[in-house]
C-alpha cells in the first residue's frame, strides 16, 4: 500500500529547540476514563530483544480464548509478581487479539519493574493483567497525520501507524532514538511504512532533529501524536504552542508536575462524599488517597504518581490543585475530575463523587 502525503502549508524553518537527552522511564500511558479492572491471567507466549535493553513481549489469555479488544494507543496494567503494577502501551491494535504485544526498556533507575521483565521473565510464565484502556486515542477523521516516536515511546506510535494503513490515511512517521542500536522495531517499521513516509532520527550520528521544521504548520486537520521521554515531549509542547489544542496528543512517561511547587500550603479541608454521605477531615501531610484509605474507602490506585489514571474520582463542589500528570491546562480549569493520588484541594472544603 502506497500512503500519500497531502499537500500541507508552507513550512516554517525557525531556530532550532533544544532538548535535555533522552532518559528511560518505565512507560506509564495516560489512562481512559472507563477502566476496565477486571484481572486476566496471560502467559507469555514468546520473547526477544528488539534492541539493546528492550525486551519485546507477546502474552496470550492463559485460557485460550481472544483478548479483550485493543485500539490504537491502548495500554495494559501488567501486574507483577512482587505486586507491582505497570502500565506499557500495545503494539498492535486488534478488534479481537489473540494476544497482546509490549515493549519494555530496561530502565537503569528502574523500581524492579522493567528490571525483572527484561532480566528474569521467563517464556511460558503466568502474569495478570487488566485493561486495555486509552487515553491517547487516534482520532480516524483526521486529513494528515504526523507521528512521532521517542525511544521507547515507538509502542503506542507503532499501533497508529498500522492503524492508519489500515484505513488508508496519509501520515509522515518520525523515529528518534540516541543510537541506532537503540531503535526497536526498526525491521517491522521499514517493511510496514513507505520508505517515503519513515523517517529515522539517530541524534549519534546526525545530531538532534529542528523539531518545528519537522512538524511544520498546523494546517486545517493535521494532527500530531508524540509518545516519549520528558525532555521531547515539553520541547514538542514548545513547537506547538500556536498549534490548535485539539490537533496535538501527547503521552507522557513520568508525571512532571509533581516537581512544580504547589499553589498554596496545604491545610485541613472538610471532604465530603456526595453519594455515600460520608465526610472526613483531611489532613495538611496526607494525600486524599490515604484519608480514603485511612476511612476504609476502596479506592483503585497503581501508581501514586497521577500518571496511571485508575484513582480519578469526579469534583462537584471546591477547588482543586489539579498535580497529575493526565489533564492538559485546559482539563484541568474544568475542574470536574480529580486525581486523589496527588491532587489536593485548595480550600477549606470539598466534595467529591463518591
């Protein structure tokens, strides 16, 4: 299939942004707002090396039977022996999968996560999982698309490209990794796109992309999808300030609001639940998700870090410090839904959907 690139406005060629290296994160997609938690008990089919530290993953229902459906973009929480739990984006949309497809980067800070997946899964283990959900879906309508991919963030980016050859669509598809021995999936990605269309980035040995230049201008309907490490995605949030909100998507790995300095101080806010009655105080050093936990109030919660999705809960009344990693600026004024791992309120009192 031969995929052709419409004609897109004049191209702007301003000063090149800069960006910090590429760092590894475990990868920690943005969530869907209907989650599915119901637990599935998958065996790893088979495994390989799809580049240097990244272990490639096909895991099938240990039952047999078809998974649940997968979209582009889609992500499963992947339940580890030891407890944890880790979010990792799909290679390959799938209306009715027989098995689901991850990557994983051997993080050299990593918590145990990717460090046991790489070094001591073994083929034929047994592993829970639930979802998939999405968040960082492909919107099909689009004229133009371009896609790009920072490392390890090729998994999500991956699926979009085949789902758009399966529709037909125009899209342009940028690669960019540190060295070329780092790029996974670089055989598949040759032989599924048009060699007009790929576009491998390898900052080792041509130095770091004009990442304006490379996305162009925000024609009518041309869309941009970014999955990557932090440094990227805030040079790609840079590059596209003028660009209207609803054509840029992005996934991050690791929630950097956590790292701005809060609103206000916290102090103690009257926290009521509207569904149940309920009510507690909650206290300047805790979280929302511990006063919940603390009044033995089920809360679903992986990551603690406002960047899995699974503890969102709906505001109706107080305002919010809104610290996760999910919303963009324009969310987060709505002020309806609410992160407890990490959000606080900013005043005296609040009522949430519970």
């Amino acid at each position: 299939m031969t995929i052709a690139r419409p004609a897109v406005a004049a191209r702007q060629q301003p000063q090149a942004i800069p960006y910090p290296p590429q760092r590894d994160f475990e990868l920690t997609p943005k969530p869907a707002a209907n989650i599915d938690l119901t637990p599935r008990a998958v065996v790893v089919r088979r495994q390989w090396l799809a580049a240097d530290d990244i272990k490639a993953i096909e895991l099938e229902a240990a039952d047999g039977m078809p998974l649940p459906p997968a979209q582009a973009g889609a992500h499963i929480d992947l339940h580890l022996p030891d407890g944890t739990v880790r979010q990792y984006s799909l290679t390959n949309p799938d209306p009715a999968p027989m098995h689901y497809r991850i990557a994983v980067l051997r993080a050299p800070d990593s918590r145990g996560g990717s460090r046991y997946i790489v070094d001591e899964l073994a083929a034929g283990a047994t592993l829970t999982l639930s979802g998939p959900r999405n968040h960082f879906e492909l919107d099909e309508t689009a004229a133009d698309y371009c896609l790009i991919a920072g490392g390890i963030g090729i998994t999500p980016v991956l699926a979009m490209a085949r789902r758009l050859l399966e529709l037909g669509h125009a899209f342009e598809f940028h690669y960019l990794v540190r060295d070329r021995n780092r790029a996974a999936f670089l055989d598949e990605l040759q032989a599924l796109v048009p060699a007009a269309a790929l576009h491998l980035h390898v900052e080792s040995e041509s130095g770091r992309p004009d990442l304006a230049a490379l996305i162009g201008t925000a024609a009518d309907n041309r869309h941009v999808y970014t999955c990557g490490p932090a440094g990227l995605l805030d040079a790609m949030q840079h590059a596209t300030a003028e660009w209207p909100a609803e054509q840029v998507h992005f996934e991050r790995f690791a929630n950097t609001a956590l790292q701005q300095t809060p609103e206000s101080d916290a102090g103690p806010c009257a926290v009521t639940l509207q569904q149940s009655g309920r009510g507690f105080e909650l206290q300047p050093d805790e979280t929302l998700l511990e006063a919940l936990e603390r009044n033995d109030i089920d809360m679903p919660c992986c990551c603690r870090e406002g960047i899995c999705g699974t503890c969102a809960v709906g505001v109706i009344d107080g305002e919010v410090d809104h610290r996760d990693g999910l919303q963009d600026e324009e969310e987060k004024a709505m002020n309806d839904v609410m992160y407890v791992c990490v959000s606080r309120p900013t005043g005296s009192h609040l009522v949430l959907d519970l």
